[in-house]
C-alpha cells in the first residue's frame, strides 16, 4: 500500500476468539508482551521509552496514545527503521478483531537494513526464529 | 526469478544450508566435493541441500566436464531484505504466539 508521501504501510488482521480485555492485557503487560513478542520495559504510559530486545537487535520504542481497551501506538525504531505500530482492538460477535499497521517504511530504509552494522549471523538468527513460526 | 520470502526463510532456517549458502557467498564458486570435504555432512546429504538452494534460487550451478561448479545469488535474498515482506513474516508468527498465549490465559 502506497502512501502520498511514499512511505508504506503493513495491515496485520486477525479475529481472535478472547475478549478485548484479554487482548488488551496481552498487549500492555509486560511479562504477557515477552511471551508473544519481546523481552521488554513496556510501561502503559504515554512517553514512556523502552525496548523491545530480540536476538536479532534491540527496538527502540516510545508510546504515543494509549485508549484502554481500544489502541495503543508506538514508535518503533530498529535498523535504520523508523516507524510506528498502532494496535486496534474492535470487539465482534465472536471475541475481537486485532489489527497491527506499521507504517513509516520508504523504499531507501532497504538499504539500511541489509547494511553492514547488523551481520549476517545475526540476520539468520532472527530469521530462523521467525521461520520456526511458520512451521 | 525471485523465490518468495516464505520459501526463502524456510531454506535458509535450515543450519546446515545456510553454512553452505554463506561459504558460497564468501569463497565463491566451489564444487560439491570442495563443499563436502570440511563440513562433517555427507555427500549425497549436501547435493540434497545444494538441490533446494537451486530451487529457491539462492544458488547457481554451472557444468563444466564432469564437475559442476556452484556459487551463491545474493540477489534471490532480495525479498528478504525487503522491509515490508520481513515485518509481514515476522507480525504472522508473532499473532500465532500471541494466540497461543491468549489460550493459556484461559486455563
């Protein structure tokens, strides 16, 4: 998806069978965000920085809006990255529709990713872990 | 010409394609015994991981007599450099995860 200012933007969308209360936990607990995301110092405060750290490299993030139950957003800075991912949580007959856009790509910020500061040891790191999720 | 990235990262999260993948890419062109000599995995067992690196395009053969000379395609890794194909990878597994944490909450 193309944006006027030629950023693009990544839709994640999923209805998951749990109420928003639940998802909203998941989203905003920090021990509950380690096991499905990344270790973490998320704190549910607007302005708050913390990382994200994975094998691969650390993610630098700061919240933006939080709407309990709702949204939340934050940026999120990793390897030359620049960008801002947004949770949307809308409640449906059979639980709640979860949605992650992340936008802020430009087609230049390839460039950064595939540069020298992050070696291929650590590429292929994060890579199979991310693979062994598809399995 | 380019695998798609799903394919590419399950090659390569293969430990031992992936070495071979990466001597290709710093030693260059080598054959299949040169490939097999050092690495403690058999022949039959290389020309097997050679022959799924060909088919994702991440690796080129080239005959010449009765040898023939592989080397790495760097480019085949494009739709991995690629931001957006990373992240969609990486968000999937991550809403997998996330589901399967939402179950255990339940119990």
């Amino acid at each position: 998806m193309m944006q006027a200012n030629d950023t693009k933007t990544l839709i994640v969308e999923r209805e998951m069978p749990h109420s928003l209360d639940k998802v909203w936990r998941a989203l905003t607990q920090s021990p509950l965000i380690e096991e499905w995301l990344m270790d973490n110092d998320f704190q549910p405060v607007v302005g708050h920085r913390f990382d994200l750290r994975a094998d691969w490299g650390v993610v630098e993030c700061q919240v933006l809006a939080i709407e309990p139950n709702q949204a939340l957003s934050y940026t999120w800075e990793a390897m030359g990255l620049k960008s801002v991912v947004t949770w949307t949580l809308t409640p449906t007959s059979a639980g709640t529709q979860l949605r992650m856009e992340q936008s802020g790509f430009r087609p230049d910020q390839q460039q950064a990713y595939a540069g020298a500061k992050y070696g291929w040891e650590k590429f292929f790191t994060g890579l199979e872990r991310v693979a062994g999720g598809l399995a | 010409m380019h695998a798609e990235p799903t394919a590419v990262l399950k090659i390569l999260s293969d430990p031992t394609r992936r070495a071979i993948f990466e001597r290709l890419s710093r030693d260059g062109e080598m054959t299949v015994h040169a490939l097999t000599d050092p690495s403690g995995v058999s022949q039959p067992a290389i020309s097997k991981h050679l022959g799924a690196l060909k088919l994702a395009g991440l690796v080129r053969g080239r005959r010449d007599g009765r040898e023939t000379y592989y080397s790495a395609e760097p480019k085949a890794l494009a739709p991995l450099i690629d931001w957006i194909g990373f992240y969609s990878t990486f968000w999937n597994s991550r809403f997998d995860r996330l589901e399967t944490l939402l179950k255990r909450m339940d119990q």
